[in-house]
C-alpha cells in the first residue's frame, strides 16, 4: 500500500512537471498515464504477455473484468478510455482518470453518446489508442456478456480501425481470478483492492485481434467483435494453463 501511494505521488509530480502544451494535449497526457500505469505493473508485480500485434491509434475493444484491465492496456500503448460517469468520484482512480483525459458517459442518458462521440475523433486523430469496454460492466472473467452497440455508432459513421482484444489473468496456485483479481458485481473496492496488493503475483496474457475498419451496421458490428473478443479471451487463456 505504501508502495502505492508512492506510485500516486510520483505520478502526480510527473504531472506537474510536464510542459503547460504537453499537459493540453491528448497524446501527452495518454502517454503520462502509460508511464504511471508502467509504475503500477512493477509494484503489482503483474507480468504481461501479448499474442498478435499491440495496436496503435484505433478503437480497442476488449473484455473487461477488473480496474486492472485499464493499467494494463493503458501500459502497452498511449491510451484514453472511455469510462462511466461514477468513476470521476472514485478515490485515487477518479484523479488519474480525470487527469489522463478521460472521457466519461452517464450511461442512463441517451443523449450522451452523442456528445461523446464528437470528442471521441481528437483522440484518435492524435494517435493514441481509444478504449471502450463495450460489456458496459465487468464480470468474473469466465464469459464475455453481450457488447452494447450504441458506442460503435460514431465509430462506424467515421469509419475508424477497430480493434478487437482479450485479456485473461492467472494468479499463484490456492488463489482465485474471480474473486481476487476480478472485480464486479457488488464487490467493494477498498476490500479488493487490499487483497489483489497482497497477491505474490499476477500473470496476465492480452490477445490481440485483426484490425478491421467499422462499416455497415453498428448492431452486426458489435456481434462481429463480441464474438471476436470471446474467441481471443478463451485462447489466451487456454494458452496459461
């Protein structure tokens, strides 16, 4: 814990000493939380492992089934997420977030997709990546739920690069994934976050997909890249056992 919080100010000075433009810009600020989420691997001691090509400047759609999922992908790549309006407030979290240039949706208003979607091409014009978890929740890791299509809707207007991925864990033996490393339902953070610092170890492989450019239906696309992400989650995750 104390190593965390390390984590937190030296990421918070690193911040502050970057330049006034570097700090306005897209791409700076993806690439201050790549090095902040680089910082918080090491002290995790979470080994990462990737299968395919790491991609660059596109929309990365993979599964979600912890906050660790975003240091992860915001580690291999210069990043900005896309993340629900509740996040803001979380402790620690909400601050990065904010100052990592994330774009955050109120999920239960429909008018918002269409307010974020115009802040969505800045980001991918700058080149860094920009990653929606389009489950809409994270789970135990053992499925992929349904992917949401609303989010794809700019996506297929512009005509962006998508990028399907997928992620799975493995800890020591006489722990568990899906209580220790996954986070969802109604876990409480604080809790879960105290028992994944404690783990020796997390090894974590991340699949990467064909990169193809999002056309036609946005409804056909969603099924398209669900089925994708499940295919990618389960081999990765074959590959650790």
């Amino acid at each position: 814990m104390v190593g965390l919080m390390w984590v937190v100010v030296r990421g918070a000075i690193d911040f502050m000493a970057m330049g006034k433009a570097e700090r306005a810009s897209v791409k700076g600020r993806a690439r201050w939380l790549q090095r902040c989420c680089q910082h918080c691997l090491r002290l995790l001691h979470v080994r990462t492992e990737t299968t395919g090509d790491v991609a660059h400047g596109v929309l990365i759609t993979p599964n979600h089934v912890s906050y660790l999922d975003i240091i992860v992908l915001g580690a291999l790549a210069p990043t900005v997420f896309v993340a629900k309006a509740e996040v803001q407030g979380w402790p620690v979290f909400g601050w990065f977030a904010r100052k990592a240039g994330t774009l955050f949706l109120r999920r239960e208003v429909r008018s918002e997709l269409a307010r974020i979607g115009a802040e969505l091409n800045p980001v991918l014009a700058s080149g860094a990546n920009l990653i929606v978890f389009l489950e809409g929740t994270s789970t135990d890791g053992t499925m992929v739920r349904a992917f949401k299509a609303g989010m794809l809707e700019p996506a297929v207007r512009a005509e962006w690069t998508v990028c399907p991925a997928g992620l799975s864990y493995r800890v020591p033996e006489g722990h568990d994934v899906r209580l220790e490393v996954a986070w969802w339902g109604t876990m409480p953070l604080a809790s879960h976050l105290a028992g994944l610092l404690a783990l020796e170890w997390i090894d974590v492989r991340v699949g990467w997909g064909r990169s193809r450019v999002a056309v036609g239906d946005r409804k056909a696309m969603a099924v398209e890249l669900h089925a994708e992400v499940e295919r990618l989650s389960r081999a990765v995750g074959a590959n650790e056992t």
